[in-house]
C-alpha cells in the first residue's frame, strides 16, 4: 500500500476530520442527556481517524500521530474508568457509586423539578465514564485499523 | 408521511442488498453495502431507536466498509471461472 488515494479524497477527509472529531465529541458530552454515549461517540471519533489511515500514505498518519498515542489513549481510558469506580470507596460508599450526584461542583448540578432542556453539569460520575469510555473506543478502534494497515504494508514488503 | 418514508427505506434496503450481491466491482460492493447500512440506521431511527441508529451508523458504514477497503487493496483483481 505505497500509494495514496486520489487528491480529491484525500482533501475531503482531511476537512471531514474536523467536523467528525468534533461531533463525536458532542455525542460523548452529552451522552447522558441525547441519545448515544461513550461507545457510540469514541466509533464516530475513530471514524474521523480511519477516514484518514484509509486516504492518505500509513508513513503520512504515523507522521502525524503515533501509534503509543493510540495505546495511550485506550490505557488511560481504562484507567480513568476504573478509577472513578474505585473513588468511591475511600469515601465510604459502595464500588460504583454516584458520589457526585447532587454534591454541587463537578457535574454535581441538581437537575430542577418539570420539563427542561437537559443541563449538561448534571449526572454525577456518569458523564466521567462516558468519557472514560469514548476515549478507550477511539483508541481500541482505531489501533485496529492501523495494525490491519502496517500487516499489509509489512506483507508487501516481504513480497 | 412518516409510512411512506418508511416504505420508501425498506424498499430501498431491499435493492442495495440484491446490489451488493450483484456488484461485478469489489469496491462498489462496499460501497453499496455502506449505502445499506445507512438506510438501516434510518430504519432504526423510524423504529425509534435513536441509540442503536448512531453505532450503526458509526460502526456499519464507517468502521466495516474501511475494513473491507483496507482488505480489497491488499489482495489482487483475479476472475475465478
């Protein structure tokens, strides 16, 4: 895979990156009040990044963005994940408990009585995890499609 | 309204799916099958699942059809009679 795809494709995924990064983004925020969540907005985000491996040169992205950027960002996704989990119980509650809800500060408003457009700084520790989580999918899917990629480059080489 | 459009997605599943089987050209097949998975991501929509339409959406036309594409490069254009 030594070639790229034509100068079209190449300069409308490079402006589509943008606004599919950005919308992924929107759909991991504001996971808790819209539909979609941590999965489904971390695909978009990887979306963004495959729409680039599959148009330009692999040598192009790795110039751009590292492999270990990848791994990193699925580590600490976990980690964070977990380590909200954990939180809780050096505070006195259970795993896994919501020890943010309602506390005021960090999404900590408390959501009014009726009908109302949705807060984003509510929820507790949910909108953490669904960050958590978006940004260990972007890294997972990702990481995929970038070995699938350097296993061909790898193969046609050895040819 | 909200029937026919209905109608009109169904349909329209129905013939990107016997497409993708019909395509001569591999890319085009992937295309199409990227095509159908959008129609069936409108169709979740319709049935009011709005969660399950956005990782269609995100997974069956984006992720899927560049795995295929990265597949289709890496293999050679050989007729099999």
């Amino acid at each position: 895979m030594s070639d790229c795809m034509s100068k079209i494709i190449r300069t409308t995924a490079d402006i589509m990156f943008m606004f599919i990064v950005v919308f992924g983004f929107y759909i991991v925020l504001h996971g808790h009040l819209t539909p979609g969540g941590g999965f489904q907005g971390g695909a978009v985000i990887a979306t963004g990044f495959i729409l680039l491996i599959v148009a330009h040169k692999l040598d192009d992205f790795l110039g751009w963005f590292k492999k270990k950027a990848f791994q990193n960002f699925e580590m600490s996704g976990l980690i964070l994940f977990i380590g909200t989990a954990l939180a809780a119980i050096p505070l006195g509650y259970l795993f896994f408990m919501n020890f943010l809800s309602g506390a005021g500060g960090l999404f900590g408003q408390v959501v009014p009585y009726g009908v109302n457009p949705g807060f984003l700084n509510t929820a507790g520790t949910i909108p953490i995890m669904n960050i958590a989580v978006g940004i260990e999918v972007l890294g997972g899917l990702s990481i995929i499609i970038l070995y699938m990629t350097s296993g061909i480059s790898n193969h046609e080489e050895g040819e | 309204m909200i029937e026919l459009i209905h109608i009109l997605v169904l349909f329209g599943l129905i013939i990107t799916a016997a497409l993708i089987v019909w395509q001569k050209d591999l890319i085009a097949a992937a295309v199409t099958f990227a095509a159908f998975s959008f129609l069936l991501s409108i169709e979740f929509y319709i049935l009011q699942a709005p969660d399950v339409a956005i990782a269609e959406a995100a997974v069956g036309a984006g992720v899927s059809t560049a795995i295929f594409i990265i597949a289709i490069r890496a293999t050679h254009n050989q007729e099999v009679t």
